[in-house]
C-alpha cells in the first residue's frame, strides 16, 4: 500500500499518534533539558525506552489516544458523528476509571455527562483553553465528507468537553491537516495551503490564523527558538486552571500546543521519526503534542511509511492489555 491509499493513511495516522502519545507519555511535565535528551537517546537505539510511568512500561498510550480511539469508534459505529454516542463513550473512560492521565476540563465534562447533563451543554466554558479536543480530533479527518462537514464535526466533536473557541479551532485545524495528508501525502505545504487553513479557524481563534500563516518564517528555524516564540507569540492566558504559565516547554494551551505540532510536522513531512523527536524533545505537555504532530505525519506517510524502529515498536503498543496495533488499525480503517 502506498501512502495515499486513504486506509493506509487512517491506520498510520492513529497509529503514529498511539507512539508519540506513548513515548511523551514518558516524560509528561518534565522540562527542555530533560526531554531533548530523552528523544535524542530513544531515536539513537533500536530499543525501546526503558523508562517507567505509574508502573507502565512504553507502550501504554494515554487518554490522547483513548479518547481518539473512541472518537474513531463512534465515527465507525454510526457512520457519521452522533454525539450522544461519543459522549458516552467518553463517560465511560472516567466512569469505569481506565482513563490513564486526565485532562481538567475533559474529567470535569465527563462527570456533568454522567450525572446526566446533555452533551451539548457538558463542555468545560471559557476561559478553559486546553488541547484535550485537538487532541483527539484526527480521526475526524478520516472522514470522506466535505470540508464544511469536516469543519462542523471538528467543532461539534470539540464541543463534548471544550466550549473554548480556541480549543475548538485547534480541533478543526488538526482533523483537516490529518484529512490533507491522508489525500495528498507528505506534500511540501504550499502558501496557498497554509492561507486555507488559516481561513478555516479564523473565525474561532484569529490568534491561531495568524500563526498558521506565520509558520511559513517558523518552518526553518530552530525548534527551540520556534517554541519560544509560540509560547510568547500565541499569549496563552494567565492564572488558569491549567497553570499554563507555569510549563516548561509548550503548554497544554490550545493555541501554542497545536501550533508546536504543526511545527514539527511541517519541517519534515515524510520523516515520523523526526516529527516526533522534535514533538517530544520540546518539553512541557510532550505527550499531546507527539500525539498531534504524530497524527499528522502518520496520516501522510501511511502504516507502511513508518520506519522498521516505528513498526516494531508499535507491536507494543496497548491500553492497559488491550486494544493493541491491531486493534487500532482495524478501528481506524473502519473510518470511510
């Protein structure tokens, strides 16, 4: 299969998402100078890393490629998105308590879900900014609809836990880059195609726009430097809940995390070895930002795209025993 067969592209895309979500999982929260040479040892050896989180060993994926599996789930079970179905879905991930990691405005949703309140009245309110649905958002890009449906279901899968308008125009951005790359390939991205997406989210998150149209003078320069940059440029807010000030490296601040992930696939879009180096070697929330940029490059190169480390390392992918590769490729080829 080549890498614009659109179910390789589906099967790659949640798949590269489950490694870079596994291997930032690692080392969550930890700062620059602890992450960038985490990524350089881990891309040095044929090994998988060694190190332990909660007692899971590499492997266990976090609640970024749960709740996109069960996302991907729902897309698959209804053959469009009904939101009661995701809804519940999620739900059930904190109900039955198998969500590894929790994003606050994510559990805080899903417990209003539970006590019965309606889906579309359950999502964590502004001034809430998090990544939590950008996060989960690819598998709205495996979708075959069109673009102002891929936008709406972006917006409404968002609005499950995130009422933001910047968390949801992160959600948009990354289902249709996922929904390009499935298409098109790892393409050099082109002005034009820079200024459509921009186009796309401008009216949720005019900051985010800019930055998209701002990534063509980011996409050759340092990533430290660019994180800086975004960090300072994309004016996450302050005194938040989710202390986004208070992270080394990029935040899990809507507008900078899903810009960072842009970053890294962009610079190298038929290099998910690369990609995700530099998504987790930034430091902060490194597990959702690999996971979007992971998403990305996976939908581009395909399964068969990843590199002989990747594929063998994806054999240990799993969620507490189960839905392992094969699990998700089938869920994620279940997609049209």
């Amino acid at each position: 299969m080549t890498a614009h067969d659109p179910h390789d592209g589906r099967a790659g895309s949640l798949v590269a998402q489950a490694l870079g979500d596994a291997l930032g999982f690692l080392v969550e929260g930890h700062a620059p100078d602890v992450c960038a040479p985490y990524a350089s040892e881990v891309f040095s050896s044929d090994d998988p890393p060694a190190r332990r989180r909660w007692g899971f060993a590499f492997g266990q994926y976090s609640d970024d490629t749960q709740l996109a599996r069960e996302l991907a789930l729902s897309l698959a079970s209804t053959r469009t998105f009904v939101p009661e179905d995701f809804s519940a879905r999620v739900a059930g991930l904190f109900a039955n308590e198998t969500i590894v990691g929790r994003g606050r405005a994510t559990e805080a949703a899903a417990r209003r879900i539970i006590a019965g309140v309606p889906w579309d009245r359950a999502g964590e309110p502004s001034p809430s900014a998090g990544n939590g649905a950008a996060m989960r958002a690819g598998p709205v890009g495996f979708l075959s609809v069109s673009r102002d449906q891929m936008i709406r279901i972006a917006d409404d899968s968002a609005r499950v836990t995130h009422l933001d308008m910047r968390s949801r125009a992160a959600a948009v951005l990354v289902a249709l880059v996922v929904s390009h790359a499935i298409r098109h390939g790892p393409t050099v991205c082109s002005p034009a195609w820079f200024d459509a997406l921009a186009r796309a989210v401008d009216a949720q998150d005019a900051r985010l726009a800019s930055g998209i149209r701002k990534m063509r003078e980011w996409v050759g320069a340092d990533p430290v430097a660019v994180a800086d940059e975004i960090t300072r440029w994309s004016q996450p807010p302050l005194g938040a809940a989710h202390g986004f000030e208070l992270w080394h490296g990029i935040s899990p601040f809507a507008t900078a995390s899903v810009l960072y992930a842009l970053f890294a696939y962009v610079r190298a879009p038929a290099e998910p070895e690369e990609v995700l180096r530099v998504a987790v070697a930034v430091g902060g929330d490194v597990d959702t930002t690999a996971a979007m940029a992971g998403a990305m490059v996976g939908a581009a190169v395909g399964l068969g795209g990843l590199t002989p480390r990747l594929s063998r390392w994806a054999q240990l992918l799993n969620d507490q025993g189960a839905f392992g590769l094969d699990d998700l490729v089938t869920v994620a080829r279940a997609v049209e």
